[in-house]
C-alpha cells in the first residue's frame, strides 16, 4: 500500500511510476495530479507548445505525453537573428503507468493555456466474458 508523505516530492512519481529519464523533462513538463471522485486528473505544464505539436499515446497501460517545438528557420530570417535564445526548442517526453486494463476511449485530453488536461479513471477491472450456455443437439 502506498501511504502519501507530504515530505517526499516524489510520492505521485512512484505512484505511476513515472518512466522520465531526464530532470529536465520533469522541469519542463511540471505535472500535477488530483484525484477526483472515481478519476485522476493529470494537469502537464507545456508552455509555448501548439495543440498540435502535442502527442498522447497509450501503450501497455503506459500514457506517453511528449511535445516537440520545431525551429522555424524561414520565421527566423525574416524576423532577423537571435543573439540569445531562452525559449525551449526540442523535444521532451514524459510517461506513466495508469493501468494494463484502460483503452484509449478512457482516457480524455484537453489543452488549453499552456495546460494539458488528462483525466482518466482510477480502476477499471478487466472484461469478464459471459458465460453462454450451448445447446446440445
């Protein structure tokens, strides 16, 4: 059983077992997590990212968020060059276990000022069959 501590950052990180590799994807990607009624509510800071340069899979009970600013070089040559550049251009990724027994149709996904809303349902047991009776001729 997982028992919260408000002294330890990482507690939700162990919880779905977040797969993120680099720190600064973490730093980037600022995730926070809620539980609401029957649902978990994932709220991913991704500022500056277009509702199209961000993807969502779901993979053997893994969600992979990922975004990907690219460089606009015709954009940078008309508007002239960059002495310094602080905003992120690149790639990052993040991932979390929510459950071998979720489908794509669970999961629901919203992004809106910079924000990227994800909700899904805590526990969703596996489909048991029915069992049907057959006749005997």
């Amino acid at each position: 059983m997982i028992v919260p501590s408000f002294f330890n950052d990482s507690y939700f990180d162990e919880m779905f077992n977040s797969l993120s590799g680099s720190d600064s994807a973490k730093a980037l990607m600022r995730t926070d997590v809620k539980e609401i009624g029957p649902d978990y509510l994932l709220e991913i800071e991704m500022p500056g990212f277009e509702k199209d340069e961000i993807h969502a899979e779901l993979e053997k009970g893994y969600l992979t968020i990922s975004g990907v600013h690219a460089k606009k070089i015709d954009e940078d040559e008309k508007c002239g060059k960059y002495i310094r550049r602080e905003r992120y251009m690149g790639k990052c990724a993040r991932s979390f276990y929510i459950g071998e027994n979720l489908t794509q149709e669970d999961v629901k996904a919203k992004y809106e000022n910079g924000i990227l809303t994800i909700a899904f349902p805590k526990e969703k047991k596996p489909e048991i069959e029915e069992k049907k009776r057959i006749s005997i001729e």
